[in-house]
C-alpha cells in the first residue's frame, strides 16, 4: 500500500502545484472557466482521497496504522488550505471560498477520525494474569 500511497500523495500534491500555477499565470476573471478547472481538481483530490483513506483505514486491524492515515489526509487538507487560502479573498468567483470551506469540513472529519484511532490505538486489551482472580 505504501507505492499507491506515495503515487496519490505526488497527483494530489501536483493537483495543488497546478492551482498555484494556475493562479499565477491565468487571470481568474477572464479565464475563470479554466482557473476552475484546477479549483476542481483539487476538490476532487480531495473528496477522492479521503473516501480511499476511509476504505483503507476501517479495513485495519491496528487503529495506530488508522490514524496515520488519517494524518495523512489532514495533512492533505492543510496543504490544500494553505494554497486556497490566499486565493479565496482574491478570486471568490472561481468558485474558491467553496473549496476552502471543503477542505475545513474534510479536515475536521480526518482529523477527528485521527484523534478516535489514536485513542483506540491507547487501549489495548488487557494482559491475561495482570488481575487475580476473585474466589
């Protein structure tokens, strides 16, 4: 899982890059169709990973793996936060407020997820032995 992992993070980090680039180079009120074509894409990154990350994490036997995961994807979103984060004042007609309020609702649920697993990893069962028996 790791190859596919580290192949999502690079498209979804070259997703953000692309928005960037895009917000440097084209000029949002007159190329918003095109500007929002990257707006888009990083909203799909993240509405995509974050259903893999969902299918990936409820499928393992170790909640500690779970929450790295789950670290994972709100790291995600706090890149995608950043990038937008300039751009939703400067161009809120390509539809970029939208995507910032998207990223903060994934990441409350990733990171929220992330603290229940890193919780769930704390409570092992208990060791057979540790308490004497009651006669």
């Amino acid at each position: 899982m790791t190859a596919i992992s580290d192949n999502l993070d690079a498209v979804n980090r070259c997703q953000i890059a692309e928005l960037k680039k895009a917000a440097l180079t084209l000029d949002p009120v007159q190329d918003c169709a095109e500007f929002y074509k990257h707006v888009r894409n990083v909203q799909s990154a993240i509405i995509h990973t974050y259903q893999l990350k969902a299918y990936a994490a409820v499928r393992l036997e170790d909640p500690k793996e779970a929450a790295r995961l789950w670290k994972e994807m709100t790291d995600f979103c706090n890149d995608a936060l950043e990038a937008i984060s300039e751009l939703r004042s400067k161009h809120p007609q390509c539809e970029t407020s939208e995507l910032y309020d998207l990223a903060l609702d994934y990441k409350a649920q990733a990171e929220k997820r992330y603290y229940e697993n890193l919780q769930d990893s704390e409570c092992q069962p208990t060791p057979a032995g540790l308490f004497a028996k009651v006669t």
